[in-house]
C-alpha cells in the first residue's frame, strides 16, 4: 500500500545502511508509511506511560496488516529510566513473546525512548532492524536521526550504547499538536543551533519564524524539521561516527551539560540548558575573535524568543569547570568546546580557563 499522506523526504545517505526521514502530519496512522520495511512476522512498539494512551493504539493499527503480531511495550516516563534495569525490560519483553531476529522495534516517544530503543535493537540478538516515531520536537529534529543510541550510568549521561542507524524515520508533525509548551522550546533549541554552526540563511528564517513556531503553526515547524534534519543528514553522512565533523552538533552542549548535572537532572531540560550553553559558547566565541558583539546579542534574543533561559544557574565557575572537565569531548582534562569561528560555521578548540570564567561570570546569575 503506497503512502498516502501528503509528506517530505530526507535521506541519510550511509551506503548499504542508507534510509528516508518521511516528514508530514498523520503518517503513524497511514499503513503506506511502513511500505518499504524488511518483512517480517513480529513488531514490538515501545513507548512510555505518557505516550502510549495517545498515539500506541494508532500505530499498532497502522502495522496490523504487515505484522502477524504487533506487541506494545510501556516503559515509565523520565530520563531517570533512561537506564539498565529499565532497558531489561524491552528484552524481557521480546524473550518473553518469543520475538526473532526479524522482529522490528518501534521507538515511539521521545528522545529517552529512542535512545532506549535503538541501543535494545542494537543488542538483541546482535541487532534488529528498528524504526524511530519521534514525537516530540527535539527528538524529530535530532535524537532519532544519526543513529546514536544509548542509556545512562549513575556516573555519566549516555555512558553505554552503540552506533546503530534505524530502517526509517518517521516525523509525524501532528503528534507535536499535544507536547508540553516547555517540551517544544527545548526542541526549538536544537532548531536554533544548526544556524550558527552551519546556515545562516537558516538562522534568517527561524528569526522570521521563531513567534509562528512557537505558536504550533504546521507549516513552520514542518520546515523547521525538514531543514534540520537536512542538515543533521548532511553532518552526520560525512562523519557518522564523530571523529571530527559531527562534533560541531554539540553546540551549547559542554556548558548545557554541565548545567544539566549541575542542578541535577530533571530540574532545566536538556534543551533549556543547550539554549543557555549556546549564549554562553557564542561569547566565547566573540572572545576567540569567531563573532561579533552583535552576533552574540542576536543569538541571545533569539533564544529568549524560544522561550529558553539566557541566564545560567549560579553554581560558581570552579564547578562548571569541575563539571566540563568530565565531558565526554574533554581530551586529557582539556575541555573542548564547539565554537563559531565565522558566522555559519564551527570548530572544537580549547580556551583558557581565565576566558571561560569571564564567559561564566558574565553569562550566570549572581549567587
Ligand atoms: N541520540 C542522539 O543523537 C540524541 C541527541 C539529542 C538528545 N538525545 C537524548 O534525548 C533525550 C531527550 O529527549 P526528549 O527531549 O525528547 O525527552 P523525552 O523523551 O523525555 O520526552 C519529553 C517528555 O515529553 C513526553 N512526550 C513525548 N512525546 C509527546 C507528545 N507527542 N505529546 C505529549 N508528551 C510527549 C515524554 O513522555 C516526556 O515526558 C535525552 O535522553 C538525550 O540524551 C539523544
Ligand atoms: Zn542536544
């Protein structure tokens, strides 16, 4: 049965692992979005507690006709699941339906289920095809595409996983329709990086468009995903495995992550703090000589429009440093760092301690 519903396509282009990002509203629940998937006898949709009630029976609908048996999994919602125990479960569940190695997993949820999923499809039976249903923001713009997948450990975040690309990408636009308001800025956050680091003529347009994606207006976010997801394909074709190039998708990211353990995890979410860590990167940047004072101040206000924090939680620059320190880009203890070296294109380097304090005492509340 051909698809349907009216829907963009962008491919990852990775050889013989190639495969399409369908965008478009209602494609869960179109059986023709599943047309081009290995056959098999079995499906396993996992989800959680939240997203389940609202989209699990519309997708086990749409996979009925292809799949002798479609099982759905619940896990609990929360990044504090996003662990081993909880990532048992999904096995317990295929041992326990007898599920072969031609079984797909369906990741629908965010970016914790994604993450969960893809590394379960990854080690089941040494690998399962999967499919990725991302429904919130962030995860159609950047958790489901690329292929990373992993679960945390107590002493660090996304610890253990694998490189592992799904068959398919599904970015239903209609599930965005009942995401928490905070949910979408987060995701707006990863909207808003690939400008500075690769398209300012991208940047342009979300400044036009940042009040209507806000608003939910479909046809905003349907180009602010497909051009993302343009270029996440782009970065992530020429250096899947993060020896150089993809690293620049970390913009933000080694101050927002340390803002994120900082507070504890769960208190700001990892796009509030990749908004804040990319006003804190973007002066470091003005002060490595990359962007201008304007530049910088223009990238703040659009952060503040996403509805994102612009200042930094007071947890004294030691601490930041202490935290940035155990990043998983640090080489030898030196951070590194995802600067703007011209406006429209990153580079990792260091900088010196005394710069990123000026940066921090600059960038953070007074405590
Ligand atoms: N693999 C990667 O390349 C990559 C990249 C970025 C982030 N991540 C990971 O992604 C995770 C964050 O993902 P996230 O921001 O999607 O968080 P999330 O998965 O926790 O989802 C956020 C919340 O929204 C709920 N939700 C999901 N879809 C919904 C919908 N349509 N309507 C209503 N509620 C909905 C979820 O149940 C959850 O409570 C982190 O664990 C992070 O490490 C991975
Ligand atoms: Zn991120």
């Amino acid at each position: 049965m051909p698809l349907s519903a009216p829907h963009e396509s962008v491919e990852i282009q990775l050889g013989d692992r190639s495969y399409p990002i369908l965008i478009g509203s209602g494609l869960l629940g179109d059986p023709g979005s599943f047309a081009a998937l290995p056959a098999a006898t079995t499906a396993l949709i996992v989800t959680n507690t939240t997203v389940a009630p609202l989209y699990a029976q519309t997708l086990r609908a749409a996979l009925a006709n292809r799949f002798r048996a479609v099982h759905v999994l619940e896990l609990p919602d929360g990044e504090a699941y996003k662990e081993w125990q909880t990532l048992n479960l999904v096995f317990d569940a295929l041992l326990g339906h007898g599920c072969d190695r031609k079984t797909v997993l369906f990741a629908l949820g965010g970016g914790v289920v994604g993450d969960m999923t893809g590394f379960a499809a990854a080690s089941y039976m040494r690998g399962v095809p999967f499919v990725q249903v991302p429904t919130t923001l962030l995860a159609q713009v950047d958790s489901s595409v690329g292929g990373k997948t992993a679960i945390n450990h107590p002493l660090g975040k996304n610890m253990i996983g694998a490189f592992y690309q799904p068959r398919l990408v599904l970015c239903d636009l209609s599930t965005l329709a009942t995401l928490p308001p905070r949910e979408l800025s987060a995701g707006l956050a990863e909207v808003i990086k690939y400008g500075p680091i690769h398209d300012m003529a991208f940047l342009d347009w979300i400044e036009a468009n940042i009040d209507a994606m806000v608003a939910r207006d479909p046809a905003a976010l349907a180009h602010a995903v497909k051009r993302s997801c343009e270029i996440k394909a782009e970065v992530v074709g020429q250096d899947e495995r993060e020896t150089g190039l993809r690293a620049i998708l970390n913009f933000g990211h080694t101050f927002g992550h340390a803002i994120e353990s900082g507070l504890g995890y769960g208190e700001w979410l990892h796009g509030e703090a990749v908004g804040c860590g990319m006003v804190m990167a973007a002066q470091l940047s003005q002060r490595l000589g990359g962007v201008d004072e304007a530049f910088v101040q223009r990238l703040t206000a659009l952060i503040r429009r996403a509805g994102l924090p612009v200042v930094g939680p007071a947890l004294g620059a030691e601490r930041y440093l202490e935290l940035m320190r155990v990043d998983k880009k640090s080489e030898a203890g030196e951070i590194r760092f995802v600067v703007i070296d011209k406006p429209g294109s990153a580079v990792m380097r260091g900088a010196p301690d005394a710069m990123v304090r000026e940066v921090l005492a600059q960038c953070c509340a007074k405590s």
